[in-house]
C-alpha cells in the first residue's frame, strides 16, 4: 500500500514539474506600459477602442470593466518565408492575450502562441529549435520553419503593443488638455469670486 501512495505521488510531482517547467519555456510578451495622467476607467475605454480598431470582434472573450481586463483569443496569419512545402504550413499563429487597464497605464500577456496549419507546429517555445521529436531527416526543414514562425511573432507583437501605447496616450494627452483647462476654470472662478 505504502508502495502504491508513493508511486502516485511521485507521478504526481513528475507532472507537476513537467507542467511548471513547459510553461517556464512558453513563447510570451509582458510588460507594462505607462502613459501619464489617465484613470483606470478612461485607459480600460481606451484598450476597447484599440481593440475594435484593431482585432476582429471575436477575439475578445471576456471584458472586465471593475477590473479593467480584455481577455481573448487572437491570431496573426502566417506565411512561410521557407520555400520547402510552403503551402503545407501556411495557416494561422493563434495567441492568448490579457490587457489589464491600470492607473496611468496597461499590463500586457500575450502567450500560448500556436501554429495551426496542415503541417502545425504546435505550441511554440522559447528553444531556439524545433523542440519536439521528429525524424532526424525532416529536422533542418522543421528548425528553419520553427524560426520563421517565431520570427513573424516577433515582429508581429511589438507592432501590436506599439498601436496600444498610441492610443493610450493620445487619450492621456487629451486627459491632461481636460485637466489643464479644469484647473484654469477653477483659477478664473476663483479670481473672479476673489474680487
């Protein structure tokens, strides 16, 4: 009995470290991004507006609004810049992302990036080559698609992030003009009630 309880719980730790140690090597963006003098209120409008702007509407799961989230699934189609069996592995990258609005800013999570194609290519990692076990033949073919495919990411999402930054502060641009003239409203009723 002793024997059996041990078996499961060391097959349980082997899963846990195995589970622990993939999402450790999972291709992902963070980061966060501070603009100036904005509410989490008018940033959480601002990341919808980016979002509508620039997703497709079924990409956002689930918003948030007390929380500030937009949570979903997106994509970015993939073309292969390999020649080899090129039209085998063209489809589509699909990625998880997380935009959390904050006071003055928004947090970013884009991770679970995954090819879906003829040929995919699964979840993809931060190894630098194609990390899953394939015949030894086909190997060169798969690590130079497996860096194509991170290559487009990695073009892909700094762009992205770029467009959610401009937004952000154009709104906080405005906000600091609403601010500004606020506080010279106040200052002229104050004078005038002064004198």
């Amino acid at each position: 009995m002793k024997r059996i309880v041990l078996s499961v719980w060391m097959a349980v730790a082997v899963c846990l470290a195995a589970a622990a140690q993939q999402a450790a090597e999972m291709l992902a963006f963070t980061g966060e991004v501070t603009v100036g003098k904005l509410e989490k209120e008018d940033m959480f409008k601002r990341m919808l507006a980016w979002h509508q702007d620039n997703l497709p509407k079924e990409a956002l799961r689930e918003t948030n609004e007390s929380t500030g989230e937009l949570k979903g699934t997106s994509f970015l189609r993939y073309t292969s810049h390999v020649n080899a069996a090129s039209d085998l592995t063209q489809g589509y990258i699909l990625y998880d992302f997380k935009i959390t609005a904050t006071e003055n800013g928004f947090h970013y999570v884009m991770t679970n990036f995954r090819h879906e194609a003829r040929i995919k290519f699964h979840t993809l990692t931060n190894y630098p080559c194609f990390p899953y076990k394939i015949n030894t033949v086909e190997k060169p073919w798969y690590d130079l698609v497996w860096k194509d495919l991170k290559a487009q990411i990695n073009q892909h999402i700094p762009k992205m992030i770029a467009t959610m930054k401009e937004v952000a502060e154009k709104e906080s641009y405005v906000a600091q003009l609403r601010d500004k003239a606020k506080d010279t409203l106040v200052s002229q009723l104050l004078t005038t009630s002064l004198e």
